[in-house]
C-alpha cells in the first residue's frame, strides 16, 4: 500500500495535482507508521526487511528512472502514470487471489467484505474525480477498479457466506418458534 501512496503521491506532485498530494501524503504517513508498528512487533523481521527491501528497490528504481527524463516531463508524467496504474490495478485485484477457492467451495466466506466494498467506494469517488480533472491516469485504474470491486461484490451474491465469524458479524440459520 505505501508504494501505491508513493507512486501516486509523486505523480500529484508531477501534475502539480493538490488533492492527490495531499490524499498521498496522509496514505504515506500513516502507512509508514503501520509499517514501524509491524517492524516492532513482528516476529520474523528478516522476512519484513526483504520484502520491504524490494519495495524500497522498486519505488527509487521508477523514481530514479523516471528523474533521467526530466527534460521531457511529458514523458516523465507518462512513465509515472502507467507505474500508477499498473500498481493500483493490482491493488484492487489482490482479493481475487482466493477467487478460485470461493467457485469451489460455494462461499464468499474468505473474501473481505469490507473492504471489497470500500474499495468500490473509493475507486468510484476517484474515478468521479479524474473525470472532472480529465486525467485518463486516475480515469483507466479508478474504472478497473469499480469493476474488479463490482465483480468480487457479486460473489457474494452468487456465492453467499455461511458465516461472518471471523468479521466481528455471523449469519446462521435459526429456526423461528411458532
């Protein structure tokens, strides 16, 4: 999530765009302090610092590629803004890694509901928001996302959970007394 903050948070500042600078500046600060939170309290901490090694390494690669085309900041734009795109897509597509495990057992019971929906909700306000600003960067991932949000919402409607135990809610069966 925090390469997702970063990326966009250095394509606001690029499009000299403030409501995704400011939006990305408080993604990115909170995220970090999450991620010092987990540092602290995770057993495995090698396993931690390698994949936040890799994407340290991912996020001043693109950087530092993209800083070697500042004399043509059109193209600097660009390259940031399909890294953009490339990124939140698979954001928003991370739950349907266990899509395969929901058609076989018949149950949306291991995807999150919450944030399925929230993500819906987010990737529409933001793909509102690139409409008026017409920027086809935050148009192209924000849509595929609605859809992504949209196609894991109605396996819940296909599928329906047995039960919410583990969300903090349950849905069981219960026969009504007469």
């Amino acid at each position: 999530m925090d390469l997702h903050c970063s990326f966009w948070l250095r394509y606001g500042v690029l499009t000299n765009e403030q409501s995704i600078v400011l939006v990305n500046i408080i993604g990115s600060t909170l995220f970090l302090i999450y991620t010092l939170v987990y540092y602290v309290f995770t057993v495995n901490k090698r396993a931690f610092i390698k994949q936040f090694g890799f994407a340290l390494t991912v996020l001043i690669s693109v950087i530092w590629y993209t800083n070697r085309l500042e004399d043509q900041r059109e193209q600097m734009i660009h390259v940031t803004g399909i890294v953009c795109c490339v990124v939140t897509v698979c954001f928003f597509a991370a739950p349907l890694a266990s899509l395969l495990h929901v058609i076989r057992a018949k149950n949306s019971e291991s995807l999150p509901l919450p944030l399925i929906a929230t993500s819906f909700l987010v990737s529409l306000q933001w793909l509102i928001y690139g409409i008026l600003i017409s920027d086809s960067f935050i148009q192209i991932p924000n849509f595929l996302g609605c859809l992504l949000s949209l196609l894991q919402l109605g396996l819940f409607v296909i599928y329906p959970p047995r039960s919410y135990s583990g969300h903090g809610y349950k849905l069981v069966e219960q026969a009504v007394p007469f």
